[in-house]
C-alpha cells in the first residue's frame, strides 16, 4: 500500500515537474541563506498568517501541530512495515522509541496537538458551512472549491480522531496488561479512563483499526492534496522558499525587450538572438508565463486574504487577486494536457487573457502590493497582472486610452503631462524663503567634478509640473537649504523615470527613459538621491540597478528625519499646536519599500499623530498608483480615494500627511468630494516641516 501510494503521488508531482520545465525561469535562485530565513519566518513562524490575529494563531497550532503529527505517522507507517504495530503481546520496541526523550516529545507533541487540530478544524468546519465570512465567497469560487475545503477539514478530522483512537487503545491495553507505554500520552491518558471495560483483545482491535484507518487517510488525503485546494499543505514551504525577495514594488525587468533596446540605442549591440521561439511579450496564456506563477497557483489556499485588502475590490470593481491566480490554475488545467503532448505551439484556441481574466480586472489594478503583503504563501498576484497588461500594450495595444495618451506624452515631453521638458525647472523659478530671501536652487551642472555635492535631489515630474506637488519640492528645497545639506539639481536635464510606463506595461518605453537617465547620472557620477516621490524612489532606487543604475537613494522623508536626529533641524512647535495629523502611509514607500518609521519621525517633532486604523502595512491604497492617477477608474460601488479620505476623516485630525505627490492629488480630491475643504488640510510633510520653521 506504501509503494502504491507513493507510487500515485511521484505521477502526480511528476506531472507537476513536467509543466514546470515547460515554463520560463522567473529569476536566479540565489541568496540561500535570505531564502531560507524567510521560510523560517513566514513557514515556521506563521508571521504573516498570524496578521488575522485569533484565526491566523489557529491555524498556526493546526501547522506546527501537522508537522510533529507527521513525524509521528511516519514512524506509525514504519512500524506498521516493521511489524511492531502488530505485536498483541508488546514483545519489540516501537521502531524510533530508541531517540528516548526526542520520540517521547515526537509521541506527546502529537497527542496533545491531535486534540488541538481536532478543535481547531472544527472550528474551520463551522465557520465555512454556518459563518458567513465574507472572504470565503466571490464569483471565482465554485461548488467544487467548497465542497472540496469541507473534504480536506474533514480529512484531517478522520486523521485526527484515529490517531487518538489509536493512541487511547494503546494506553489503556497497556495499563491493563501492566506493559510499560512507550512515548508520553497527555491526551490519550485521561481518554484510556473512558475505556477501561473493554476486554484486552478488543482494545488491541481498536488501535489496530484506528491504525490502518489512519495510514489509509495519511496516503488517500496525500494523494487527494494535488488535486484539492490543499495541495498548498505540501506547496507552501517550497513556495516560500522560492518566492521573490526583492521589495514588493519593484517590478522585473523584461530582458527580451532589454536586448531590443540596447540595440536601438547602440547599432554595435549584439543582435538578439532570434532563433528559437517567436518572441511575446507579456503574458497571453499560461504557457508565457514563469513556473513560479503556476507554483503559486498551486499553492493558493483560496484564503480570499488578498481579495479581502484589495482597494479595487473593496470599492466594488470586477478585480479580485484570488481569481487572478486561481484563473491562470484552472487555465492550466485546461491547457496543460495539450501542452505537454505538442509543446508551447499548442492551441486551443482559447487564452488565459479574454477566455479567464479580463482587460477590465488588469487594469483596474493600483499595484498597491496589499494583496502580496497579506497572502499567507507568498503569492505574487501583482507581477502576473503586469504580465498581462505588458502583452495588452505591447501585442495588442489594448491599453485604455487615457494610459495611451500618459504614456504618448512621456515619449515626446519627458513627462505624463503636456508640458514642455524645457519647463522642467521652473517650479524653482522666484523661490523665496518667508521673509523674502531668495532661494537658488543648484544645478548639477554648475559643480566641477572633484566638487559634487553629497545628494542629487531627484525632483520627478509630478513635483515639476503639477502646481500643487511643485509646493512639495519648493518647502523640501527649503528644508535643504535651511538645514545646510550640499545638493544640486539636474534642472531640465531629468526626464520621467518611467515609473509610469514600466507599470502600464510599456516596458520598451520604460527602458529608454531608464537607459537616459542613467547615462545622465552615470556621467555626472551620482552616487546618493533624495527624491520626494515614492514611485520615483521605487523606480531609482530598485529598478534602475537592472540596468546599470546603482544609486543609494532615500526619499525626503529618511532625509528629514537624519537632519532631525543630526540636530540640523530643532524642535519647534508652535506652528501647528494643538492640530492634529494623520499620516497616510504611501504604498510605494511604506508596504513597497518598509519605510514606515521616517515620516512618523520627521512629524512626531511638530505635530501630534493620529494614526488610521489602516495604518503602515495595511494602509489602504490612496488609489493613484498602477496608472490609475491617470485614466477613469473602472465601474465599481465608489472610489478608492474616497474611502481612505473615510478613513482618515474616522481620525478627527485637522490635517492629512502625505509623502507622495499622487497621494496628495487623491487624498485632495477626497476631501473636496466630502466638502471638508474647509477644515481639513492636506499637507506633505515636507510642508508641515518647513512651515513649522516658518521657512
Ligand atoms: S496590487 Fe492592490 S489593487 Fe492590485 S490586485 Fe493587489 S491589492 Fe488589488
Ligand atoms: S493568493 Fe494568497 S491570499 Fe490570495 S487566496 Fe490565494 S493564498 Fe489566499
């Protein structure tokens, strides 16, 4: 039966191994040791589990509690192998009783979690058939996935119910026959008491059936799992294991359009090779995307945690992450079996894009990174939509016009907007401090080689053109200036990252800015950035590396907070006594890049804070990001902006902090849509900060 078994689950994996080497490679596999803390952390430790506190630390007893059960069955299968299962008499020693102590913990460990587990399952049970928790529905969940989450609880039930069967008939014919027990048996101890009548041959019955009942359940539910929404019970180490480490927000470069570009901008670049397959760009259909998104469809739980955080979803639009994810799964198992017989020209006539996931979920996506922050196996949801939208924009040129135009005006202006690039620098134009001293801003291009100053402030084109960001790098110059910080500007030599076009799916865009501005950088031997714009500070700092930029850059909030810490810049108050401020935690800058302390910091010194109940990792979107500041939002119930201006406006705080130029836009429109213009400012810390010197 062993052999049978396994024999049944090595097909199944093999299958699993097949498809696998169908697929492209996401990323190399290095950092071991970074990978394998990270297993220890979000596996071992159950961290990110345990962000739903009461439920998450459940199903944390019910995960550690499986992998001691399941030492403890595999010596129950080797015993049963050995023979020594089967002794009536107790005449040989359990295989692993030999580890003493260790099999003693092994054995007890076991017994005392099969009654958690028993608990807690049911527990799960409950909550799915008489709950109604809402992240457990949504269109993408079928009949089948219901019904097939009760079947695997109530696999575990079964196993959990024999294995104290098993265990309180082995005490208690133990007890009776005067045979010494082999492990500690917390649990099944005070079960033996309900069963002392039973004669010595029945009990010895009962643990022999629990036993075989047990092993057959342990090699049914194996081989159930592969084809269950529990696979994720043998998925999620490895899928942990392998998961990015990168900042969640920085998005992979596409080399396949690295080759191309390179050679538009350098005839003598070697030509791509052109050889084997036609190149696509994007992901249409399963067979274009990496074997780390169909692991991670492997490894989705249906959890709806994702779904749950949202901003799209929560605002009624058709996006879901969990059906992103279980879409390409079930695309998969659609398509695989063709795949696998004729290759990656199989066709049946049918795609991921259009037959399963719409254009309309792809882009009502803000690249917010919530759902990957909260997914309990490390799912990447947001690299798969921009696969998607890199083959609507490139293949099909399917992106929403608005997007169109963004990205049009990038090409020809440096920027997403109609402006001129030779208006770059004129938000620096007539800079004045309060008492009317004027401001000169430095350019890069004033400084001779062997005199750079320390940090090139990377301004980004919102806080260039738009009027009211321009007052965010107008109080940071301010600040700089104040506080003494060597700086210079590159003027109207910066143009767009392309931050923008990287994230609508217009990666050839996207490098060509890139490739500009690092020449530009490059030859003026940058070293260090500060940038006020956490799209920029993603862009600069995580993306650029790829292709050759490699900048310590912080955002004007780090920087703010060192001068504090320095001293450079001294405590006072008076500005905004009394008023109180929350502070909304910029995607790109708190959940994409961890910086969650610096603007607190630079504010705890003027003013006092109030924080949201969405607040740093769980903030929510301010829904500008993804290109979504630049196009109608798609169809839903309201928008997003609105609702983190609910949230803020739940604070009673007479001020709205920002660090980004597009939450400010957003959370400026959210205000003015609940006519609180009136009594609610929204500021960036950088003006909160300048205003309090009365810069
Ligand atoms: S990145 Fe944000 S908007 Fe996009 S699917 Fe995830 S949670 Fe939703
Ligand atoms: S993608 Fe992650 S968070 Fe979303 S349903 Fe699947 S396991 Fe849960």
């Amino acid at each position: 039966m062993t052999v049978t078994a396994v024999g049944f689950l090595a097909f199944s994996f093999s299958k699993i191994l097949k498809i696998v080497k169908l697929l492209k490679k996401p990323y190399a596999l290095t950092n071991v040791g970074e990978r394998l803390g990270m297993v220890l952390k979000v596996a071992g430790g159950q961290t990110k589990i345990m962000r739903f506190p009461i439920i998450g630390f459940l199903h944390a007893l019910v995960f550690w509690g499986f992998l001691l059960i399941t030492v403890g069955s595999a010596e129950m299968i080797l015993d049963g192998i050995s023979g020594t299962m089967f002794d009536s008499d107790f005449a040989n020693d359990r295989v692993l009783s030999f580890l003493g102590i260790v099999y003693d913990f092994i054995i007890g460990g076991g017994d005392v979690f099969a009654l958690i587990i028993l608990v807690g399952v049911l527990i799960f049970l409950a909550r799915r058939l008489f709950m109604n928790v809402k992240r457990f529905s949504g269109e993408e969940l079928r009949h089948k996935d219901h019904k097939d989450a009760a079947i695997s609880l109530t696999f575990i039930l079964l196993l959990m119910i024999t294995l104290l069967g098993m265990n309180a008939a082995y005490v208690a014919h133990a007890n009776a026959t005067a045979h010494e027990i082999e492990g500690v048996f917390p649990i099944s101890l005070m079960l033996a008491g309900f069963i002392t009548n039973i004669s010595h041959e029945n009990l010895h019955f009962i643990e022999l059936t629990c036993w075989w009942a047990h092993v057959l359940l342990i090699f049914a539910f194996a081989n159930y799992l592969p084809y269950s929404k529990h696979f994720h019970v043998f998925m999620s180490l490895p899928n942990v294991y392998l998961s990015r480490t990168e900042p969640l927000t920085k998005m992979n470069v596409m080399e396949n359009v690295r080759k191309e570009v390179e050679l538009m901008l350098n005839p003598n670049a070697p030509m791509p090779d052109d050889s084997g397959e036609p190149i696509r760009f994007g992901m249409k259909d399963v067979e274009d995307g990496s074997w780390k998104f169909y692991l991670d469809s492997l490894t989705c739980t249906q959890c709806g945690r994702c779904t749950s955080v949202c901003p799209a979803n929560q605002t009624g639009k058709k996006l879901s992450p969990r059906k992103i994810v279980l879409d390409y799964r079930r695309r998969m198992e659609e398509k695989s079996g063709g795949l696998l017989k004729e290759g990656k020209t199989f066709s049946d006539g049918k795609s991921l894009i259009g037959n399963y996931t719409t254009a309309e979920e792809l882009w009502a996506c803000t690249t917010c990174n919530a759902c990957a922050q909260e997914c309990p196996v490390n799912i990447d949801q947001p690299s798969m939509i921009l696969e998607m939208r890199r083959h609507l924009y490139l293949e099909e040129s399917a992106a929403p016009s608005a997007v169109n135009a963004a990205n049009t005006n990038i090409e020809n202006n440096g920027a997403p907007w109609k402006y001129s690039a030779a208006d770059r620098f004129n938000w620096a134009k007539n800079l004045k401090f309060a008492d009317g001293t004027p401001v000169k801003v430095p350019l890069i291009s004033e400084f001779t080689e062997n005199n750079r100053p320390e940090y090139l402030f990377w301004v980004g084109s919102a806080c260039s053109f738009d009027d009211r960001s321009m007052e965010i790098s107008r109080n940071f110059t301010k600040i700089l200036q104040f506080a003494g910080v060597s700086y210079a500007c590159l003027g109207t030599e910066e143009t767009d990252t392309g931050d923008l076009a990287k994230r609508s799916g217009n990666e050839f865009l996207f490098q060509m800015q890139a490739f500009a501005n690092i020449e530009v950088l490059n030859s003026y031997g940058i070293t260090k950035i500060v940038t006020c714009d956490p799209h920029d500070y993603n862009t600069l700092k995580n993306e650029y590396a790829d292709l050759g930029g490699n900048y310590e850059v912080i955002h004007h909030s780090e920087l703010i907070s060192k001068l504090i810490s320095e001293d450079k810049l001294k405590q006072t108050a008076a500005k905004f006594a009394g008023k109180t401020v929350t502070y909304h935690d910029p995607c790109y800058l708190g959940r994409g890049n961890s910086v969650y302390d610096a603007p607190r910091k630079s504010l705890s010194n003027y003013v006092s804070i109030s924080e949201m109940q969405r607040n740093k990792s769980r903030a929510l979107c301010c829904g500008a990001g993804g290109t979504q500041m630049f196009k109608e939002a798609e169809k839903g119930n309201m928008e997003v902006y609105e609702m983190r201006t609910d949230d803020a406006l739940k604070t009673n705080a007479n001020i709205i902090a920002t660090a980004c130029p597009y939450c400010m836009t957003m959370m400026r429109d959210g205000v003015k849509m609940k006519n609180r213009e009136a009594d609610i400012k929204v500021l960036d810390i950088a003006e909160i900060v300048a205003q309090s010197y009365g810069l």
